[in-house]
C-alpha cells in the first residue's frame, strides 16, 4: 500500500515536471525562437547560436569518445580477458571514473584543455571535457556487448581457420552495433543534460561560434543562465528546457527503437 | 562393412602419452590413438571421458581455453601438431570441426559460406560460387537453399544448419572432419540425414565422430575407440575395428559398456 502510494507520487512527481515545463515553455516555441540569435541576454530572440554550439560540442565529444571507446573496450572484452593486471586496472579507473562528479570533470576539463593544452574556453574544450565524462560508460557497454558473443562461436570460427582479425571484424563487430548504439545514446544524453563540466570549458558565449576553437554556451548552460543571472528570462529559459527535454526524449525513444529492432534482427539472426 | 582402402599403416591422427590438464586438473591421461585415414572412426564412452576435450586437441582448439596445457606428442599427418612452427590457422583449414550444436554465423547463407573462403585466400567470386555450389551438394543441402543463399542461416531448421556447418567447413578441403556429437541436437530424419551424409564422405575425408549413440557408432563407422573416465579422468580403452569392438571387445569394461550393463 505504502509502496503503491510511493510508485504512484513518483509518478505524478515526473508528470509535474514534465508538465510545468510543457505548459510553461511550448507558448514559447516558434520558428522564430529556434532561428533567431538570442537578444538583450536571452530575454528574447532565439536560440540558433545555442543550438548550433550544443551540436558542435556533441559532435567534438562523440568524435573523439567514439574511437577511444571502441578500442578500450575490445581490448578489455577481446585482449585482457579480465585477467591482465592492466585490464583489471582499466576497469577499476573506469568505474570510479562514472561516479566522479561532473564539475570534477569541469575542473579538470579546465586546468588541462583549457588551460594546459591552451585551449581556452572553447567548443573544443568543452566537447573532449564531454567525451571524458562518457567514456567509461560507453567503455562499459560496448564491452558488455562484445563479451555477449557466444563462445560457440568463437570456437566454430576459430574452428574454420578465421584469423583473429576476421573474427573481430566478421563476427563480433557487427554483434557489438546495438550495444556501441546504446552506449552511444546514453552518453549523448549525459553530455545534452551536463551543464556543471561545461560553465568552466565550452563557457557560455551566445554569439554564434566560427570555428571550434569559440566559445560556445550549449542548451543546459543557456537555462541555467536564463534561471539565474537574467532577470525575466523565465519564459525563455522554459522555452529553452522544453528543446532540452524534447531532445532528450527523442534520444531515448531512438535508444529503446534501435535496440528493440537489432535485438529482433539478431534473434532471427541466430 | 565398407573399409575404404586406407594404405598400410598409414594414420591421420596419431597421439602419443597424450595428457590434456584444464589448470591443475587432468582430463585425459596417456591417450595413445591411431587414427586410419579415409575411414570414419567413432569415439564412444560416458559422459567426462573426455571424448569432445580429446577432439579439441586434435585442431589445437584448446589454444583458446586459457588455462588448457597438452603434453605428450601428437602426429597430424605424421607433423607434429605441437611443433613451433604449426600455423594453427591453417592446420585448422585442414582439420575441420562440426560441435555438438549447429552454429550458423548471424548473416546469410551465402556469407556463411564464403567467409572462410574468402579468409583463406579464394578471392574469385566464380571460383567461390562453383566451390560452395559443390559442398552444398555434397551435404544434400543446394536443392533446398539454391533459391534463398540471401536469406539468413539462422532460419534454416536446425538439421539444414548443422549441413550447412559441414558444407562450410568441406568447402576448405579438409583432411579430416572431426565431429563432436553432430546428431544429438537433431531430430531422427536429420540424424539419418547427416549419417548418409557421413558415409557419402567416407574415403575422401578421414572423420573422427564423437557419439553417445552406440547404434550409430556401430552404423557408421569403421573404427571405435571407447574412453572411459577412471578417477575423473578420460582415458582410452581400447579401440578396434568397430565390428570386434562392438562383438568381441579385448577389455570387459568395453563388454559391459557396449552391451549397456555399465555407463
């Protein structure tokens, strides 16, 4: 009963949420907001250069935590056999690594990019501070996925006289799609929602960025921004979280889509 | 029964004081085999005698176990199968394999065929496409899925799949197919299937078949082996042409055990 009572205020608790939001953001959602620069700090105009900024960080966090992570992982899933002192030590750095807080990440992201490597407050900056943060769940799930090959067939193809490299690029590659995808996804929602990392690397220019070298204000820091050093930004910055939300959503429902659809393409499959 | 003519003493397999350990524990101790080539030999004998981790030896599969460590010698073709110098990617292109289950690769049925082809050097699309033509009429198979090489493999029934498994490693022109309990996840028409299939085979390919299945054993093969596991550990009994094996065993645990008294 009491459980019930809790699962169902948990509910409604999200529903709020969602709901404040959509009711109080989509008056706000036109042609116009989506197009337009933003003016007199946010208050009004649009978004464009934030959108732009947002995807250009994406795009500089999945460019470079895609690779890293697919390599880590087949090494973890294919080479160290868990056993290997480096292997287990990956691992271990991986999973303290996922729990770290992200403006841990922030920090670091600017006393190395920033700073360090010179970067200064940039796209850039932001986007390797991004991929940081998600690599160790990409790691963990592209590595879930490799290791779900089952045994018999690596045997069978080992049997056939497959090199190891055929066997990687034949047989668990292609197996390793929907998790990589999954992965993928979930990071990206990481990165879409991280506003803490990102204040202290991307910064929070609105202009719109000419190269990935500007500083660049994503999504999440345009709300916060809006929410608390712009006065009468309210209308705007719900208009702004009721993209972030739309955009997330749209990412898990492709999630759940792609893995529903692989998970049945595989089945017939085998 | 039909014995082929295998030239004298000449052997495909010969294992000399063969031990195998998984880690610390041993699985099988001082197997010596000799194995005819061209005839269809059966491994028979309880379940943990060690007869499918005896056929993993034989193409070095246990390579890939990591804790697995063979002593003793064993000769393929009279080569040393240990020897430092075996490529095991081709030693296994020689000694093909079938498991237990059917394991189709999840692409289509032509993929599953030209795959290992193609990695072990056949580049020519026409030359692909005659060979696999060939070993898929080899296995009874090119009728039933001539007009579907596009479709995947894993829709095939199980009995087509595990044909479709000897047809992938036939079309790399084997020496010797080892096949581990190749029926026992198939239904009775499949068995009779793959059974005349492993006769029509018989002579070009020296075959080596682990079977729980004495019946089969006694329909299909030349040559028995019979291994037992004495303290945990498989050995081998005795082995004889199949017909004395099975009529006037050497060993009384053969007697009892093919005349189902022990096992």
């Amino acid at each position: 009963m009491l459980c019930t009572g809790v699962a169902v205020g948990v509910g409604l608790f999200f529903f709020w949420l969602i709901g404040d939001i959509f009711l109080k953001g989509a008056p706000g959602i036109t042609w116009e907001f989506l197009w337009d620069e933003p003016e007199n700090a946010g208050r009004k105009g649009g978004i464009a250069p934030v959108l732009v900024s947002t995807a250009a960080i994406l795009l500089v966090t999945l460019g470079t935590a895609v690779p890293i992570g697919f390599g880590t992982a087949v090494f973890l899933a294919e080479f160290s056999q868990g056993k290997t002192t480096l292997g287990r030590m990956v691992r271990r750095a991986l999973d303290v690594l996922a729990s770290v807080p992200s403006i841990i990440f922030g920090l670091f992201g600017n006393a190395v990019f920033s700073h360090w490597m010179g970067l200064g407050f940039s796209i850039l900056s932001g986007g390797l501070t991004l991929a940081c943060m998600v690599l160790p769940i990409l790691i963990r799930t592209i590595e879930a996925g490799l290791r779900a090959v089952p045994l018999s067939t690596r045997l069978s193809a080992a049997a056939l006289g497959l090199s190891r490299v055929a066997v990687l690029r034949d047989l668990i590659f292609p197996a390793a799609v929907p998790s990589l995808a999954a992965g993928l996804l979930l990071g990206l929602g990481r990165a879409l929602s991280e506003t803490a990392a990102l204040i202290f690397t991307s910064g929070y220019v609105s202009r719109m960025p000419e190269s990935l070298l500007d500083s660049g204000r994503s999504l999440s820091v345009h709300i916060y921004d809006l929410a608390m050093n712009v006065p009468g930004g309210d209308t705007h910055a719900y208009a702004s979280a009721w993209v972030l939300i739309v955009l997330l959503f749209s990412i898990n429902g492709l999630t759940a889509l792609c893995l529903d659809h692989w998970g049945k393409t595989r089945m017939r499959g085998l | 029964m039909n014995k082929g003519k295998p030239k004298l003493n000449q052997y495909s397999i010969e294992t000399q004081k063969l031990n195998l350990f998984y880690g610390k524990t041993p699985v099988l101790k001082e197997v010596n085999l000799q194995i005819k080539r061209g005839l269809v030999t059966s491994i028979i004998g309880p379940s943990g005698s060690g007869k499918t981790s005896f056929l993993t030896v034989l193409n070095r599969l246990t390579d890939l176990i990591p804790a697995a460590r063979v002593d003793g010698s064993v000769f393929v073709n009279g080569e040393n199968l240990f020897a430092p110098d075996v490529d095991t990617i081709q030693l296994r292109r020689r000694v093909g394999m079938i498991f237990q289950k059917p394991v189709p690769f999840p692409f289509s049925i032509q993929k599953n065929m030209v795959l290992p082809l193609r990695e072990h050097g056949m580049k020519d699309r026409r030359q692909q496409a005659e060979r696999v033509e060939t070993v898929l009429r080899d296995v009874g198979l090119w009728e039933e899925v001539k007009d579907r090489l596009s479709h995947s493999a894993g829709l095939l029934s199980g009995g087509q799949q595990q044909r479709l498994c000897i047809a992938r490693a036939l079309a790399l022109k084997p020496e010797i197919l080892l096949m581990d309990e190749p029926c026992s996840a198939l239904d009775p028409i499949s068995t009779a299937a793959i059974e005349s299939l492993i006769q029509s085979l018989k002579g070009r390919y020296t075959i080596v078949i682990v079977t729980h299945n004495l019946a089969q054993a006694r329909r299909i093969s030349d040559e028995t082996a019979f291994f037992w596991n004495v303290e945990g550990i498989g050995q081998l009994v005795e082995s004889a042409p199949t017909e004395i094996l099975f009529e006037a065993p050497a060993d009384p645990l053969t007697k009892a055990y093919v005349h189902g008294i022990r096992g």
